[in-house]
C-alpha cells in the first residue's frame, strides 16, 4: 500500500505542480507502434505533403467528457436561459469555453470577468469588472432580466 501511496502522491506533484500527466506520458509509449503502422498504412495511400503532428491517444478517448459535472451544468443552464429568451444576458465570471459560448449561438451575452478577454467573440459582449468594487458594476444594476454566474476553477 506504501508504493500505491507513494505513486498517487507522485501523480498528483506531477499533474498539479508540472502539468504533467504521468499516466498519458507512460502509456504513448506503447501507443508509439500504432501510430508508426497507421502511418506507413497512410503514406502507402497518400502522395502529398504531409506534415506530422502525432495524436497518440484520440483514438482510444471519448468524443467528450461527459463525466464532468460542469459540462451538465453548463448544457442545462444554457437550455434554461434560452427557454427564458431574454434581450441580453448578464453573465458574471462563468467559462467562455462552456456555457457562455453554448448562449452566444443563439443571444446576446454580456460577460463581465476580472480576468481578461483576449479573444473577439460574436454575441459576446466583453468588460473586465472586479465585482469587490461597487463602483464597477453600479451601471449594471436593474438592467438586466436575467444574470448567471457559475464558478470552475
């Protein structure tokens, strides 16, 4: 129980401290075969250019992640602002990679985030606000019908 211990700790340093998934680095070694025999399969069949950038494990993972309890959040919060229809959205620190991106397909959304925006996105109307200061969200104060804020960290 020691190693298994000792391992799980090992894990958690290298992910959390290194970004660095030790399980996914341990198994692309054995995923390397494959992908060399899928590729000589290809260049037999295909005269162009190529230029290769390896995806050792898309093969063996899930279209999505499903598991996650933000991705059913996200989806169910969206379906539910949608239904409501409302002019513009106020949404305050939420992922733009989620919930917000699923509501800007179809409405307006206002995002204010202490963090900054360094992307242009259609229907997303970007201001950089720390909400620990009144003063910077006074002008959003009874302006809109509907408001969200879901945290991930």
């Amino acid at each position: 129980m020691k190693i298994k211990n000792k391992l799980i700790k090992l894990d958690w340093i290298a992910k959390a401290q290194f970004g660095i998934d030790l399980r996914k680095l341990f198994t692309a070694f054995f995923r390397i075969p494959i992908y060399i025999k899928d590729l000589i399969i290809f260049r037999r069949n295909f005269s162009g250019e190529l230029k290769l950038v390896p995806s050792l494990h898309d093969r063996y993972a899930s279209n999505g992640d499903y598991e996650h309890e933000y991705f059913w959040q996200d989806l169910h919060v969206a379906q539910y602002v949608y239904n409501k229809n409302p002019e513009v959205h106020l949404d305050i620190g939420s992922r733009i990679d989620g919930f917000i991106s699923n509501l800007a397909t179809c409405m307006k959304v206002t995002v204010l985030d202490i963090r900054e925006q360094t992307v242009k996105i259609p229907n997303v109307f970007f201001e950089q606000a720390d909400l620990m200061d009144s003063s910077s969200i006074s002008s959003y104060v009874n302006k809109f019908a509907s408001i969200s804020c879901s945290y991930i960290k």
